[in-house]
C-alpha cells in the first residue's frame, strides 16, 4: 500500500498557494482511501474513487506512478510530474510525491524480538543451518582425546553421518596443511589464541573443496577443557573468484588486442574498465594517465570545453540502447585521429541503467585514402558534418519518398550571431575549434533519424523528420538554447552567443526542390535576425504552385500596396448566437490590391507566405491597423455602434517590443474607445512564444485594447492556453469547427474549452460556420459568438454603414 500526495497549482489561486490531496493506493492499482480535498484537485468526491482503479484519474499509462521510471524516482523522494485526467474530462499536470510504502503483506503484529538464551537448540535446526550454509562444527575433548562431529562435518567431507574416523584420518582429508593444523591446535591449547585458516581437502569422493577451518580454547574455570570450532565451505566463492578472474582475463586480453580505445563507466563517470589503447591516446591527447576508478569529470577539469561534451555524450548512452558519432577524442588546435564512436548503454538483471561503454575506432586512414573521396566530398572538414551538397541530396531525397508516406517534415536553418567577432578575436583556427565543438554538442542533442549539415561559414541546416509540428518546434528552441548556453574557453576568455534560426514546415504541396526549400528557410532565418536575434522564425513552406517568378511578382505587389499606402480591406461580422447582443462586432480581413483595376485581389493564403519570407508581414499588419483607424475617423457616426473590431496579428508583430508602442500611439486621438479593438494572436504563436504572448497581452490591456487567442483546439496545448494565457477572447480553430454537427469528439472538445473559457471569464467565438447544422450545435453547446459564411461573408469596408435615422430635418447615418 502506498500513499501519495497531488499537489496541483492554480492559476486563480493567490501566488504560493497550493491545492494537495492524499490518495492510498494498494498494490494491485486500487484506490483505497482519498481524503475530502480530492473533489478540489480532481474533480471527484473521495468516495467516488474508492474501489476504482488509479488509472481513471491517470491521462496514460506512462503517467502511472507504479511503472519503473516513476517508482525508481518516488522511492528515492523525488517528486515527479504526471499528468492527471479531470472528472470533467481535461488533463492537467501537477506534483506527485510518496508519502508511506507498506507492503500489503506486511501487517502489524504484536510480536517482539529478544536474544536467545543458553538453553539447547533443536537439532534439527542446527542440521537446517548446516545444510543450508555449508558448514559443520567439531569439538575435541583434551582429556579423553574424543573428537565430536556434527552432521555438517560429515556432508561437507562427503561421508556418511556416523562414519568411524579417527582424527588423525580426519587429517588425511587436508594432506597439504596437516603440519600446520596440528601446530594451529598445539598453540590454541598452550596460549588460548582462536585460529583461523583457509585450506584445500579432498573429500572421501576425490573432490577438491575449498574450506575455512577456526577453532577456540573453551575454558572451564581457568582451565581449558575443550577445543571448538567450524569448518565452513568456501568452495562457491572460490569458484565466482575463479571464474571472475577468468573473464577479466579473457576479457582484458580480448580487449587489449585491438587498437580500438575500448571504456566503461557507470553513472558517476566513474572508469570501471578500459584497454591499454585507451590509456595510451588518453595520455598522447591530455597528458593524464586514466587509473580503473578514475573520473572522468575530475580528470578533465583542466579542459573545460571537452568535458563538457564528453558528460554530453556519456550522458545521452545512459538515455538511449546505442548510437555512433564521428568525432575526434579533443578539440584541440593540432590535428588529432578522427575516432568512430559506438556507444552501448549498461543496465543490470532489472533493466536499470548502471552505466555505458563504447569502442572508438580510428578512421583517419580510411579518411585519407582515395577509396574515400566519397567521404570527403560529402562532409565538412572542420566539423565533419554534412556539408551543403551532401545534405541537399538528403533533402532532396525525403521530397521524392515524401508523397508515399505520411508524415510532417520540417527543416531548420540557423545562423550564429556575431560570429565574425570571434574571427577578429581568436582567429580562424579557434573558431574552427569552437564550431567543431558546437557542432559535437549540437549532435549530441539532435535525434538520430534527423541530418545535420554545415552549410557554410557559422550556418547550420537540420532536417527534422517525420515529426509533429509542435515537436519540431520544441526541438528548434532546445537546439537554440544550447547554442545560448555553449561555452568555449580561449586564453582565459569564454566565448559564448546565440543563434537565429527559420523553421520551415514541409507540407504537402511545398516544393519539390531543395535548393528553393533552403532558399525560403534562409529568408525565415533573416527575419528572425531582423526581429532582434536568438529567436526561431517559423512559417509553412510556400506552396508548389508559387515558382520563383509568381513569388517575385507577390512581392512587387505587396512592396507597391505598403508604399502607396493602400490596402483592400473587408470586414466580416460576428453574431451573437447564444443571446442578444447590441452593436456591430467586425473583424479585419486584408487583401493585396491586383496589378490592374480588373485584377483579383491577392488573398493572404497566396500572400502571407510571401511577406512573412521577405520580413514584411510587420509592416503588412501596421498600414492595416492605420488604413482602418483613418477610415473610422472618417465615420464617426459608427462610434456607438462598434463594439468589436479585430486584427489579425503576424508573428513579426507578436515578437516586436514596440508594437504596444505603436498600438497605443495609433489610437491616440482616436474618437473609439481601445477596448473596441482587438488583437487576435494565433495558437501556433502562443504555443511557441508563451512568455512573449504573455507580455504582449499584458501591454495591450495596459492601454485597454483586448486580445484573442485564434486557431484554440488546433494543438494538446489549447487547453492550457485558455485557461492561463492572459486573453480575453477564444476564437476556436476551423478544424474542429468542420464535423462539429457529427462528430462527438470534436463536440467535447469544444464544449470542454468553452467551459474552460467560461470558468476563466472568457468569450467564446466558433469560426467557419457553413451550415444550420454547425449553428444549431453551437447553440446547443452554449458558445457566445459565431463567425462563418452561414451568419455574415467579408464585405468590404466601405459597406459598413452606421444605422440610419430619421431626423425632421433630415437623415442621420445610412
């Protein structure tokens, strides 16, 4: 039986404040008691969950306390982090840590333990112990010269209890230490000193046993009257000891008869075992010499920048079964082997990790030779990653394989911040070191199915395959964040920076040509620059339809719409559909004017792709909010009627610490009230930049604009978002909104963030209603607004008019 407490932080409870439960959970899974906080952190009365098992309050089963990853940790006192499944039906995450471990066996009892007093002990016990340890005892009256065996003395010398044997037969068993057994009992009976010796006898059946023989004066008075002792088996730990020897032998001379550097280590880096090779390059690279028990973190503290990477790497055996890197032992400024590395990870009879090995292999010479020209046109001398040509071949062939397989692709390029600094610093040869190092470390945390490549000068690129769009966004910022926080020692000075990257999502209809993939993911990396550094740009690859020539007339044509002032803009109404609401509720809809007066307007699925790549989205954003302000001054007879007026927000603006700034300086003056405009931010970019969004929001409502959060139900993260994010809108994603009617998944989805919008006081709007079917479900579920084809399609600006009135001297508005 165990007990553990939940601790689940609210974000409308007072900082520090904590809600905690307590739950007992027998052996078998089963909830046996939960106190009466438990309504308050899960949802159900503590009777409710006696009886049931804990994985109804469990979102997975990874989350169960009792699988080996958790229970190691919650046995050793550590809290862990699960995620828990509400009554209502959502998941949240909170603290879990064990109070008591009992077994369910172990019951109390009222027994106690004292110590044996002299009376005699059953034989048959002394028989059990005898048996059972491999020991015999013996006693030698000094008067009648009798020797007492017990049953032991016998099985261990393979006789039959009772046999007739005299003591001096009973020597015969030890032929090779008689004289000095006789001499042990001659001193043990003039002085009363105990003994103790380690023999080899041979049993009545020719087996040679290994034995421990002790004996002890036993006095009467003064007087010595017996001797005693034990002949205890040591022949099972002889052989463990033997054969022990026997494959550290053969082990030592298997592995010291290859060149590879062959090591071991457990957890602590601690040397368990390595070959002659080893110690030998070991000495050549760092001038120590490695001893068996030797830590590696303690031997290389002269040598920052190595040690790091090489806790990296043992770090990551201990994670994974195996993997190979290509690397050479030191990044040192003199040209060292270039050693091929498999790592294979340790773990004992339970599966717990223990510690890990790995075998370098030099392939210099296999480098060096023509048969490898392959390799060398392929990698990048200094890092020995892929270089360009290698890694758009790469590219290129997951863009042919991708239309038979169903995936999600994405590709990131980075490039570091001020690296031409160092050059003028430190020089090439040590920065060549540093990207040699960075990019050890950068393979360290990438995943093996992913490519690697540098490219050019301090850019990298990485293929990200057949991995979830928010995954590969959380690997882009992890690789950031090492890049930040990479550390590169010269002459006494720390050479540190950070990195800028642009995250490109290869969907369906993106092109099939490398070079045009790495193009655009180059322009998302300038932007990223641009927005102010040490940040990722992240956009979909522009679609397959947009060769380079429409892309540069796009462009041309958004650069002449920003320049002249002039946007196309139109307005959709949303629609109260769960009660009366006065006053007109309008969001901003964008369209780049044609190159004639008959031209389409450019709709931003064929232009957002286009701007966010050439770092105009930014400014798209702002000529829309001005466009719209001037031509609300124009209609001030609109002021009482207007309650809502949305814009849509690129990425470029979220991450700009001025746009406040501009928001607050655009609306001074103005005739409407601020608490009249919203800003609509999207899902993606609340997920990826939470902390960003949050101070966004925080000054808009300053200057009492109001925000929304667009795209929520398109992630696992909408949830969280909705209830924590400071917004005042939720504007759900057209996804769930498409089988809505018909789907009751998609119906507890919405329900369930309508409800969390609710308990955060929050406004609900359902987007993409097509159909009286969708309205009829919205209202049923409850949701504020709806916005979609059904209720209101985008007019332009220019129709929306304020109510007429009727006045005797006139018309009013219309």
């Amino acid at each position: 039986m165990k007990e553990f407490f939940i601790r689940r932080d609210r974000s409308d409870a007072p900082q520090g404040v904590e809600r905690r439960t307590l739950i007992r959970i027998n052996d078998d899974g089963v909830i046996l008691f939960a106190d009466h906080h438990a309504e308050a952190v899960l949802g159900y009365d503590a009777s409710e969950l006696e009886g049931r098992k804990v994985q109804c309050i469990l979102a997975a089963r990874q989350d169960d306390p009792f699988v080996p990853a958790h229970r190691h940790r919650i046995e050793n006192g550590e809290s862990i982090l699960i995620t828990f499944r509400h009554k209502e039906g959502f998941f949240f995450t909170a603290g879990l840590s064990l109070r008591m471990d009992i077994r369910d066996s172990d019951q109390a009892a009222s027994a106690f333990i004292t110590q044996r007093d002299h009376t005699p002990i059953d034989h048959r016990l002394i028989r059990l112990t005898e048996t059972s340890a491999g020991v015999g005892i013996w006693e030698l009256d000094l008067h009648s010269n009798e020797l007492i065996w017990t049953d032991g003395m016998y099985h261990l010398l393979e006789l039959r209890p009772g046999s007739e044997i005299t003591p001096e037969q009973a020597l015969f068993y030890c032929q090779s230490s008689q004289g000095r057994i006789r001499a042990l009992f001659r001193r043990c009976i003039r002085t009363g000193q105990p003994f103790s010796l380690t023999l080899d006898l041979i049993t009545a059946r020719q087996n040679v046993r290994r034995v421990t023989l002790t004996g002890r004066a036993l006095k009467a008075g003064e007087r010595i009257q017996r001797l005693g002792g034990t002949l205890v088996d040591q022949t099972p730990e002889r052989n463990h000891t033997l054969a022990r020897q026997q494959a550290e032998q053969m082990l030592g001379a298997t592995i010291n008869a290859t060149n590879d550097l062959v090591v071991a280590v457990d957890r602590q880096l601690n040397l368990l075992h390595f070959n002659r090779a080893f110690r030998r390059q070991f000495e050549i690279t760092f001038g120590l010499r490695p001893e068996s028990g030797s830590n590696l973190s303690t031997l290389l503290q002269s040598f920052p920048n190595e040690r790091r990477l090489i806790e990296r790497l043992w770090h990551r055996a201990f994670e994974r079964d195996s993997f190979v890197v290509e690397m050479p032992m030191a990044q040192q400024h003199r040209e060292l082997p270039l050693y091929e590395i498999h790592y294979q990870r340790l773990t004992n009879d339970q599966g717990d990790v223990i510690g890990a090995v790995h075998v370098a292999r030099d392939i210099s010479n296999r480098l060096q030779n023509s048969s490898s020209s392959e390799y060398r046109i392929q990698h990048d001398p200094v890092t020995g990653l892929m270089n360009r040509k290698a890694f758009l071949g790469r590219l290129q062939r997951t863009l042919e394989h991708k239309p038979r397989r169903e995936s999600s692709d994405s590709l990131l390029y980075l490039d570091l911040d001020g690296f031409d600094h160092f050059n003028d610093i430190a020089g090439s040869g040590t920065c060549d070191r540093y990207l040699r190092e960075l990019a050890g470390n950068l393979g360290v945390k990438i995943r093996q199915r992913d490519a690697l490549a540098r490219l050019a000068g301090d850019t990298f690129a990485l293929l990200i395959e057949n991995c979830p769009e928010a995954r590969a966004r959380k690997i882009a910022d992890s690789i950031l964040e090492l890049i930040g926080g990479f550390v590169f020692h010269w002459q006494d000075k720390q050479l540190q920076t950070t990195a800028s990257g642009g995250l490109l999502f290869l969907d369906d209809d993106a092109p099939t040509d490398s070079e045009q993939l790495l193009t655009q993911a180059a322009d998302l990396c300038h932007t990223a620059k641009t927005s102010g550094r040490n940040r990722i740009h992240a956009a979909r690859a522009m679609s397959l339809s947009l060769d380079e020539g429409t892309t540069n007339q796009v462009l041309t044509q958004i650069q002449q719409a920003l320049d002249s002032g002039y946007l196309k803009l139109e307005y959709q109404s949303l629609r109260p559909v769960a009660s009366i609401t006065w006053g007109d509720h309008i969001e901003i809809l964008t369209r780049i004017p044609g190159e004639t007066p008959d031209s389409p307007p450019l709709t931003p699925d064929a232009f957002l792709p286009v701007a966010e790549r050439f770092d105009l989205a930014k400014r798209l954003d702002r000529q829309v909010i001005r466009q719209t302000l001037a031509w609300l001054e124009q209609h001030r007879l609109l002021e009482p009627r207007l309650k809502y007026c949305g814009f849509n927000l690129s990425l470029a603006s979220v991450l700009d610490d001025s746009f406040a700034d501009f928001m607050e300086a655009a609306l001074k003056g103005s005739p409407f009230a601020p608490e009249c405009f919203c800003l609509e931010i999207r899902e993606a970019h609340a997920t990826q930049y939470p902390d960003d969004v949050a101070v966004l929001c925080d000054s808009l409502h300053r200057i009492g604009c109001r925000v929304a959060l667009d795209g929520a139900g398109a992630s696992v993260e909408s949830y969280g978002l909705a209830a924590k994010l400071p917004v005042d809108i939720i504007k759900l994603d057209h996804k769930i909104m498409q089988h809505l009617n018909d789907d009751p998944v998609q119906q507890v989805m919405v329900e369930a963030l309508h409800k969390i919008a609710e308990a955060a006081g929050k406004v609900t709007v359902a987007t993409f209603i097509e159909n009286d079917d969708t309205l009829r479900k919205v209202r049923t579920l409850g949701i504020h607004y709806g916005q979609g084809f059904r209720l209101y399609r985008p007019r332009p600006l220019e129709e929306l008019k304020p109510v007429e009135v009727a006045l005797t001297t006139g018309k009013i508005g219309g």
